[in-house]
C-alpha cells in the first residue's frame, strides 16, 4: 500500500535519546531538574530572550501569559482573527473576551493599521483592552515594530504567539522577544517538538519567575504546603526538556529543510495559473513552517477542496488555512474588527505536507498531484465547452478517473 505523506510530522534522531537516556540514569523524571534548566538556558540563547520558563504547551504558556498581565473575567482582549483556536481559547478561560482583528495581505498576521484604529477608537470611548494577542502564522512574523509602537502609544501589554514562527526573524531578531510575553510551541507538528510542550519568554526577571511559581500550583514560599492565589500544573517535565535540547541543536537544519520544501513548491507549481504561494514579508525571514497558498479557483480549474480530496485520494495530507475564529461557532458572540482578508485566505488557502523529514519522492508526489487536478480540470473545461451542444459530452470522471482508492478518510487519524 502507498505510503500516507503527512501534513508534518516529529523528525527526531539519536542525539534526542541521549538526553532522555541521562534522565534515566539520573533518576530526573520529573517536572523539574538540568534538563529544563538548560532547556530554557539554550532556549534563551537561541532567540535572543532574556528569560524562559518551559511549560507542558504552547497553549498553557498562553494561559500563563494572560494571567501575568492581568486579564480577569471581563475583560476585552485583541487577538488575531486568522489563527489555531489555542491562540484565543486561554482568553475565554480567564472569563474574558476576545475581539478579533483581521489580516493583512503581506504577512496574512495582524493589520498593524487596524490595530492602531481601533486602539485610538477604543482610547476614546475609554474601553482599551486589557492585552494584544498577535499570531506570527505558519513561520512568517507579523509587522511586529508599527504593532508594538500602538501598543505601547496605548500602554496595552503585547502578547506574542509565536508557536509556529520559532526560527523565523523579524529584522534579524526572533518573533516573540518583542512584547511584554512571547510563547512558543513544541506540539509534535511543529519545526521542533518535545512530542507536546511550551516555553515562555520575557525580558522581564520577575515575570517569568512569577510564571514557574503559577505554573507549579502557586505554592507559596513556606515549610509546609501553603497557597495564597490558584496555580496550575503546567511545567515540563526533564525527560521532554531533554528532547528539546536535543532539538534546538538542530533548529537551523530544520528551518533549511522547511525553506528547501517551499523552495521545491514553488518552482514546481508557481508557473500554473491560480496559485499564489504565501509571501514573504521583506521585514524578515519566514521559517516557512508550513507552505501555504491561495487557490484561484476559476484560473486554476478546481478550488481548495478539490484540490485537498484528490491529494487525500493518494494519501498526501493537505488541509485548508485556518479557519478564521470570528467564524467560529463558539466566538459567534465575539466582536470583529474587519474579516474579509482572513476570510478569503481561508476559503482559498491550502497548506501543503511541510515536513523537514520529506523526501524529494514525496514532494513529487504532491506536485504530480497539483499538476494533474489542473491539467485534468483544464482538458475537462475545454472538453465541456467544446462539446457543448454535445447530448454525451463525457463527465468529469471519465476524463479524469479517480486512482485506486486508498482508504483516505483515515489519513487524519495518522497525524497529530
Ligand atoms: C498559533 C498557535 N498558537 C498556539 C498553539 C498551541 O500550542 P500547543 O499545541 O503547544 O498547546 C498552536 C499549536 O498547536 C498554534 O498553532
């Protein structure tokens, strides 16, 4: 049977079981010790953060992130509509809300102008919000310096959500050492993983000093067991620290492999009519974590969907850009300034199988896929319009025959 091409995949070696290994035989199999104090360290080092503190995910960072710049029930917090849901659901787990603002065209990330209107107008009627959350999407860094100047114009605290843009640059400086709070994610999917995991960042001593004590259930300084406010069990534990270390060792690698993915891509499949991969923003470096692109459904013969259920018909992983979350069911309520960008990104965008683990043969593979839906759709429409008047003008099907079915409807419960 043909082998399944996932979306993105873990990609760990050898050097990961040593690490894990020294935990053993240390007996450190918990959520503290060298592992995690060097993990931060090394994490520190490697995007040029003043301080770190590792959690269980990417999400749970966020959830500390908010809490320390004290979002309480009530609140409002502004938040990147075109994003994963772990962006905005730790907003709704203090009792706050969010507003959503939308993309824009260069970095698909937050428009910096809608941001700073909305700050202005929001000043004036004296209902700021308490926080900014900005999503750096799929590797490529929002417009960080015109995004930060309104915050700190308005004194509203940034919180970057940098889960997916870890080696990306934004003017040579990392994504996510900019705000008040920086997050990252090593969720088995993404450039490096600790199978699941988070880590913190901050120029702020105290800060992430304050997030390692709410992160081991607030305990207070004391001889015995004593808690003055609610904590969580949020910290990483030494044996996924250990993975880690061995992982940023290779994040460089990884970011080439991923550029090198896109670079194939976009040679491959930028010349057909209706594609147009994701930009990148002169502002910086994409880690291109993932390589999406927009669909033109009518120059390109088939639109987004179609284009995903023949990939999934040879058991390559394609799925649709994030959903934007002012469309989701469950933020129905919730204000959105502006939308339509995001919207269209995700009516029309596809991200392809992006990971640094891929073989040349299975970028082939997806591209013989792209290029056959057009050509086939191209042949179908001019065959159509040919035979018009034809009673027996062939269906799509007979001209572009379904292969071998290959049990798609499982591909999603291969990956993570
Ligand atoms: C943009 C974004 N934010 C937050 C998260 C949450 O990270 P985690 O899965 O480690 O909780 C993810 C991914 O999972 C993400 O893609």
């Amino acid at each position: 049977m043909i082998r399944p091409i996932l979306l993105s995949t873990p990609h760990v070696g050898d050097a990961e079981l040593e690490f894990v290994k020294e935990a053993f035989d240390t007996n450190w199999i918990a959520p503290v010790g060298p592992h995690v104090d060097a993990f931060e360290q090394e994490f520190c080092d490697a995007v040029g953060a003043g301080y770190a503190a590792a959690v269980s995910s990417g999400t749970a960072a966020l959830h500390l992130a908010l809490r320390l710049v004290g979002v309480e029930p009530g609140d409002e917090v502004f938040c990147s509509t075109l994003t994963f849901i772990a962006t905005a659901s730790p907003i709704s787990y203090l009792g706050a809300k969010p507003v959503f603002i939308d993309s824009d065209r260069t970095s698909w990330n937050m428009n910096p102008n809608l941001l700073r209107e909305a700050l202005t107008y929001r000043a004036r009627i004296g209902k700021l919000p308490k926080a900014v959350v900005l999503v750096h999407l799929y590797g490529q860094s929002a417009d960080i310096a015109p995004i930060l100047r309104a915050c700190n114009d308005y004194g509203v605290p940034l919180i970057e959500d940098a889960a997916e843009a870890l080696g990306a640059t934004y003017k040579d400086q990392s994504p996510g050492t900019f705000g008040r709070v920086g997050i990252y994610s090593f969720n088995g999917n993404k450039i490096i993983t600790t199978s699941g995991g988070g880590m913190l960042v901050s120029e702020d001593a105290d800060l992430i000093a304050k997030a390692k004590f709410l992160a081991t259930q607030a305990r207070d300084p004391a001889p015995h067991y004593q808690h003055s406010e609610i904590g969580y069990n949020y910290r990483l534990s030494n044996i996924l620290a250990g993975i880690g270390r061995a992982q940023l060792q290779v994040l460089r690698d990884r970011v080439a492999a991923r550029r090198h993915n896109f670079e194939i891509y976009q040679r491959a499949l930028d010349h057909l009519p209706g594609i147009e991969f994701m930009p990148e923003a002169l502002f910086g470096q994409s880690s291109r974590w993932l390589t999406c692109l927009t669909i033109d459904p009518v120059a390109f013969g088939a639109n987004r969907d179609q284009i995903c259920s023949a990939l999934a018909q040879k058991r390559i992983e394609a799925r649709p850009v994030w959903k934007p979350l002012h469309l989701q069911p469950v933020f129905a309520e919730c204000e959105s300034i502006g939308g339509a960008i995001a919207e269209d990104l995700f009516y029309r965008g596809l991200c392809l199988p992006s990971g640094s683990n891929l073989t040349i043969s299975d970028l082939e593979r997806v591209i013989e896929v792209m290029t056959q839906v057009h050509k086939c759709s191209a042949t179908y429409q001019a065959r159509s319009y040919e035979l018009d008047y034809v009673a027996s003008a062939p269906s799509k099907a007979e001209l572009c025959p379904p292969s071998e079915s290959l049990g798609s409807g499982n591909l999603s419960k291969l990956t993570g």
